[in-house]
C-alpha cells in the first residue's frame, strides 16, 4: 500500500500518523471534511459514526481517529468528549477539577476508525494506555495530542509533552503491544488478520 487518506483538520496529528505507519510502507496524506461528532461515551461508537458519514464523500482507503480520556476520579469523565472540554475548561481547570485526595489514575482509549468505500468495509483498531493525571500542565512537545501536557504514561514521571523527541520514541516502543496506529499498520501490511 503506498498512501492512505487521514481525514482531520490536525496537521500535527497527520505527521504523527505518518511517522508511526512509515515503518509498514504506508504514507499518510491529509484531508480535511466536516464530519458530525455523535454524543456517546464510547470512542469507537464516535469514530465509526465518523466513517459512515465519510464514506459518502471520500473514494479511496482512508481513516479517522479518535481518542477517549477516562479519568477515575470522575466517573470517566471527559471520555471522547476531550476537544469540547479542552476547548472550554482547558487542560488548567481540568487538573483542578481533581480534589488532593482523589485518585489521579486515568485510561487513555485511542481508536483508529478505517473506511474503504469500494468495499463498504469499516475496521475498528483500539490502544489502550494507563497513567495518570498531572496537577497541573507541563511540557511543550505535544506532538498535536490535547492532553499531552497533562497525561502521564504508567511508568514514568514526566507528561507527554515534556518528553523529547527520543523519549516520544521509547514510550511508542513500550506501549506498541496495544496502539493503534500499530494495529492499524500491521494490517495494511498483511502481518496482521483482521
């Protein structure tokens, strides 16, 4: 496979997309459509939703991709719903939403939605990472990701954002067991069955 459509309006998630599927062949090529976001809890249930609507204006192999940011302490809450919350609270008063003594941990669900329009074929691929929340932002290499300032992978002690370029690499290494932008590659390249 040569290249496959990335349908965002992020141009540094497009170059974070690229560098993680240029290991499999793939290059990734931006294009950007309003696309309506459904309410629902469930990432998958938002980024399939997403892709059917795509799949009326798009004519090759594409995808979108979503992420899912459950914090414990609040019941899950934002979940997939981390652009309209970071837009309007910020990553600041989403730190201080936690009191001192409620547990910090959080899931991130990242989850790549592929659409191929020829086939009528819709593929789901899921990453699953454990952290923990900052109390308070820090870093500057977000690397297009919203919560990277206030994420903190299990395992280590700094946020994503303040990790650098080397570092970015070795926690892709560690968690490429369960992301999805891996899943998503394997695939493509026939190493994987779907």
């Amino acid at each position: 496979m040569g290249h496959i459509v990335f349908i965002t309006s992020n141009a540094a998630k497009v170059r974070f997309a690229d560098e993680r599927l240029k290991p499999y062949g793939v290059s990734v090529v931006q294009r950007t459509l309003k696309l309506e976001e459904v309410e629902s809890f469930e990432v998958a249930e938002v980024a399939r939703h997403k892709v059917q609507q795509a799949m009326q204006k798009v004519e090759e192999p594409f995808f979108v991709e979503d992420s899912g940011f459950y914090i414990k302490a609040l019941n899950g809450f934002p979940g997939p719903m981390i652009k309209p919350v970071m837009t309007t609270v910020g990553d600041e008063r989403l730190t201080r939403m936690l009191g001192p003594d409620d547990p910090r941990e959080v899931e991130v669900i990242g989850v790549i939605a592929y659409g191929d329009p020829v086939r009528s074929e819709v593929s789901i691929f899921e990453g699953f990472y454990a952290g923990t929340i900052a109390e308070k932002p820090r870093g500057d290499n977000a690397r297009g990701w919203l919560l990277s300032r206030i994420f903190i992978p299990q395992g280590w002690n700094q946020t994503l954002a303040e990790l650098d370029d080397g570092e970015w690499n070795r926690f892709l290494e560690d968690f490429r067991h369960n992301d999805h932008f891996d899943k998503l590659g394997r695939w493509l390249s026939g190493q994987q069955k779907r």
